[in-house]
C-alpha cells in the first residue's frame, strides 16, 4: 500500500498539470491554464523521485522475527484485546472532551463552521491537534500490528472495528471532508503493507464514499449534488498541480522569489521568532519566515485569507523551484526519493523484525510528515521542534496505555504470556 500511496500523492499533482496545460481553469491562481511546459518538469521531478527511492529503498537481508510464542495466537490475542479495550477507553474518553470541552459538536450541527472551530480552539487548541495528527493515528496503528498477528475472527475483530470507529469519529469532527480517513491512515498502512489490488480498491472506494458524505455533511449548499463527484476530481488533480504549474511559469518568466531559507527558522517555533523580534501583526515579514504563508503570497493570495486558516497545495516541487530554481529543485527531488526510499526500507524491516512500536510511529511519521509534505510542501514540518514534543508524548501515552487494564484477564495467563513474550523477544535481539 505504500507505494500506492506515494504513486497517488506523486501522479495527482501531475495529471492536474496536465488538465491546466491543456485550457483548465487553475482555480487557485484564478487564471486559465495554458502549456508552459509544467508538466515535463514535473514529470522529471517524479521520475527523479521514484529513481532515487528505488535505490535507497532497496531490501537488505534481515532476520525476519521466528516463528514462536509472540506470534501465537494465544498471545497475540491476549496483548491486542488487553490493548484495544484500553485504548478504546482512552479514545472515548479524549471524543467527549473533543466534542464537548472543545465544542466540536457544533460542527456536527452545524452551528459552527470548520475553520472558525479550528481558528477558535484557544491556547489548549494544541491538545486536539496532538492527538489527531499523531497521538491517536500512532495509537491505532499500533493495535492494528498488534491486531494483525491474531486470527482476526470473532470478538477480536469487533474490539479492532470499535477502535476504527471511534478514531474515524475523532477525525471526522474536525469537519474535513478526508480527516476521517487520514487518522486511520497508518493503521491501514501497517495491516495492508503487501495489499492486495481487489482490498486496495475497496480501500479507494470507501474513502471516495466519505468524502462525498462528508462533503453533503459539512459542504451542503456549495454546490448542486450532481457537481460533487467533478468537484472532488478537480480538487485532488489541478487544484494540487495548478500552483506548480504557476510557480513553474513564474520561473520561466525570470520572477524573482523571496529567499527560502529562512522559512527554515521556522522549525524553531513561531515563539522563538516572535522572541527574535519578528511580529506576527506586520503579515510580511511574517511571510518571509513560513513557506505556507509564502507559497500562498505567491500565487496572489491576500494575508487575511492565510490568515483565516487558508493553504494551498504547493508540492516540493514548487519548494525547490522557490529555494534555486532548477539546482533547488534537484536537490528536492534528491530529498523526496531519499525519504520516500528510506521510510520504506526502515517501516519495512520493523514489521518484518516485531519491533511494533516503531513500526506504527514511522507509519504515522510518513502518514502526517512525509506524505502530506509531498502533497503540499514545507519541509520544515518533517523537523519541527513540535515533532519531537509530539513523539515524546505518543510514547508516554502508548507506554500508559499498555500498562492500563480493562479486561479482566486470570494473572497466570498474563504473566505466561509476557515471560512468553519477553523470551522471543531476548531471543531475537541482535545487530540492527
């Protein structure tokens, strides 16, 4: 499934291109499409991509994790049930706050809208955020590696579809029509590594159903029900490839771009900037250090609509052309296969060697850092200070969430189980 993935968020921008070269309308410039040779520059970027992913993603020989006790089913059932049932707990329990501590009902009812919501969370706003871009997305794909050692029948996977459920509520109710899929998205990763094509395009097939019910839920009255389907092909084609196609233009015309990498200092946190002197209040300068802010200023958009929560979907591809031009966007490509290829050789091995923890956090990681940064730019999001106060917290909460019992489970069966589980690990510990 990863290379499904990476293939979508690699081909979509592409083909928009291409439907812009060819008269359509670029709805995030406001201005119609013409050929200016976008699309065998991007082509180029792709293929450079995949090339050098290729190559640092190659398999090297390692000792897939033996057969024995950990994979079990006895075992495996016992670590996911006692797992689930407490994380459900704790997802349930974060949901009532979301919805009604933070008001996300409001958005349910319509009472309020997505983006006033999210521009309105307040100074706890961080928490929310916390967990449903990695906190709770790490949480269920750490049950699902758990969950897909089992027999998958019966009780166990109602306790799996419960936990699905409620993290796909969480996500929902932030109001995006894609946020209810995106936080199962790691989960999906790690059960569907080696997918099968019939079970990939179920997987398509269910997330183009909730993205037009959310699309009717949250987006009634933007357009006519027969426009949906149009629209949300416009929107994952050139409304991801248009801005590129402009940047790209405005290169070939000799425009001249603010410089790039002070956005880096941007990974530092907006306080550290603010204690440097720069002031968010005087939106410019403002711009110079945050590539969103940046990317949007570019293809003509006012501060206020950025402001407000806007962003558009910019690509590394547009990056590297505003960090050098074309020596910028070879290095960018060059970044984007190295990540691309290594991501996938790391989360690889961690499946295949047991090492569940990190497998559910580097598939999170590429879910909400790499992918999105492919989607839409800003490299800076994939060093931010706030991803390691993110991992951090994650591996507190996975930490407390183990140790929390909800089930009640006879203690000789629990401890046989861990001595069990304890051995075959200490058994396969070696280089690597």
């Amino acid at each position: 499934m990863y290379k499904y993935l990476v293939a979508y968020v690699l081909l979509t921008p592409l083909l928009g291109i291409w439907f812009v070269e060819h008269g359509e309308y670029a709805g995030s410039i406001g201005v119609d499409g013409y050929p200016n040779g976008a699309f065998f520059a991007f082509g180029a970027y792709v293929l450079g991509t995949v090339l050098v992913a290729l190559v640092v993603g190659r398999r090297r020989h390692v000792h897939t994790m033996p057969a024995g006790p950990v994979t079990h089913e006895a075992v495996a059932g016992y670590l996911f049930r006692n797992f689930a049932a407490s994380l459900l707990v704790f997802n349930l329990a974060f949901l009532i706050l979301f919805l009604l501590g933070f008001g996300a009902i409001n958005v349910w009812l319509g009472a309020i809208q997505k983006g006033e919501f999210r521009a309105n969370l307040g100074q706890f706003g961080a928490l929310p955020n916390l967990m449903t871009k990695f906190v709770t997305p790490a949480l269920v794909a750490y049950a699902t590696v758990l969950y897909s050692k089992t027999s998958r029948k019966g009780i166990t996977r109602l306790w799996w579809y419960a936990n699905l459920l409620v993290a796909f509520i969480i996500g929902a109710s932030w109001g995006y029509k894609a946020s209810a899929m995106t936080i199962l998205l790691p989960a999906l990763l790690v059960l569907n590594w080696r997918v099968r094509l019939r079970t990939l395009f179920a997987i398509g097939l269910v997330f183009m159903g909730t993205l037009i019910l959310f699309f009717n839920i949250f987006d009634a009255g933007v357009l006519t029900d027969s426009d949906v389907e149009v629209f949300l092909f416009r929107r994952v084609t050139v409304l991801t490839g248009d801005v590129s196609w402009y940047i790209w233009d405005q290169f070939r015309q000799g425009e001249t771009f603010p410089d790039y990498w002070q956005t880096l200092l941007a990974a530092f946190g907006d306080t550290t900037l603010t204690a440097l002197g720069l002031n968010r209040t005087d939106p410019y300068q403002w711009m110079l250090y945050h590539y969103d802010w940046m990317i949007n200023y570019l293809a003509g958009q006012p501060f206020d609509w950025t402001e407000s929560g806007n962003s558009l979907t910019g690509t590394p591809f547009s990056e590297g052309i505003v960090a050098g031009g074309l020596a910028g966007l070879a290095l960018f490509t060059v970044l984007a296969g190295v990540l691309v290829g290594g991501t996938y050789r790391i989360l690889d091995r961690a499946l295949r060697t047991g090492r569940d923890a990190q497998a559910a956090m580097i598939a999170t990681y590429f879910c909400f850092g790499i992918f999105t940064w492919l989607n839409g730019g800003a490299i800076v999001q994939l060093f931010h200070i706030s991803l390691l106060v993110s991992v951090t917290i994650t591996y507190a909460v996975l930490s407390f969430v183990r140790r929390f019992r909800v089930l009640r489970i006879p203690a000789a069966v629990r401890r046989m189980a861990l001595e069990k589980l304890d051995r075959t690990q200490a058994s396969y510990a070696g280089p690597g």
